[in-house]
C-alpha cells in the first residue's frame, strides 16, 4: 500500500511540476511583458529598464525616450495582444481601433521581446 501510495504521488507531482515548467517561449515572453506594464503603472523606472535589452536601452537613454516609453505602456493589457513566434524574437501586435464622427483609423501597435542572454527582453530586432 504504500508503494502504491507513493508511486501516486510521483506521479502526480511529475504532472505538477511538468505543468509548471513548461510554459513556452510565447508565455515566458508575455509573462516580462506583463512584468514590464506592472513597473510602468507603478512608474519604477529602474525594474523597468531591467527588462530591455542594453542596446536598446542606451539608445533611448541617449535620445532621452525611455520614461515616455514607459508611460506609452501603463494601459497595455499584454493578455490581449496577439503573438508571432519567430526565430529569436516574438512579435506582439495589437490593432486599437478609433471612431470618429467623419472617419476611422486603425492603429497597430508592436511589441517585440527579444531573448538575450537566456532572458526575454524588450526592444528591436536586428
């Protein structure tokens, strides 16, 4: 009985910790994502940074972007937008939609996560 016993929870902590680990590239991306608008809605600019790649970072230090790059994210909903998988990166797009009383536009908005060094990070593909 008790080989059965714990042969059950072997098994059931296999299926557990399977489940657990093995979300994919699509999810792991989306999770820094969701990491990333959590550090703009409570305007923590360093965890922020902490989550695009250094080049990308420099750049938007340099051109004095990164805290206005932030605040373009504090409404994202990172569940909603739709994610391609390619090689090295994931692309996540958005289409927000404005109607107005003589016209509609259409807006697209991208997101891309780059894996860098084993970790998903914002900025742009080369």
């Amino acid at each position: 009985m008790k080989i059965l016993l714990g042969i059950l929870l072997v098994i059931t902590a296999s299926f557990y910790f399977q489940s657990a680990f093995s979300a994919g590239p699509v999810e792991d991306a989306r999770a820094v994502f969701s990491e990333m608008v959590t550090a703009a809605r409570a305007s923590n600019l360093d965890k922020f940074k902490s989550h695009i790649l250094p080049r990308d970072l420099a750049e938007m230090e340099k051109e004095g972007v990164t805290r206005m790059i932030m605040m373009m994210m504090v409404e994202d909903d990172p569940a909603v937008f739709q994610a391609e998988e390619t090689e090295g990166y994931i692309l996540f797009t958005q289409e927000i939609k404005e109607e107005g009383p003589d016209s509609s536009m259409t807006m697209r908005k991208e997101v891309y996560m780059i894996k860098h060094e084993g970790h998903w990070k914002f900025g742009t593909p080369q």
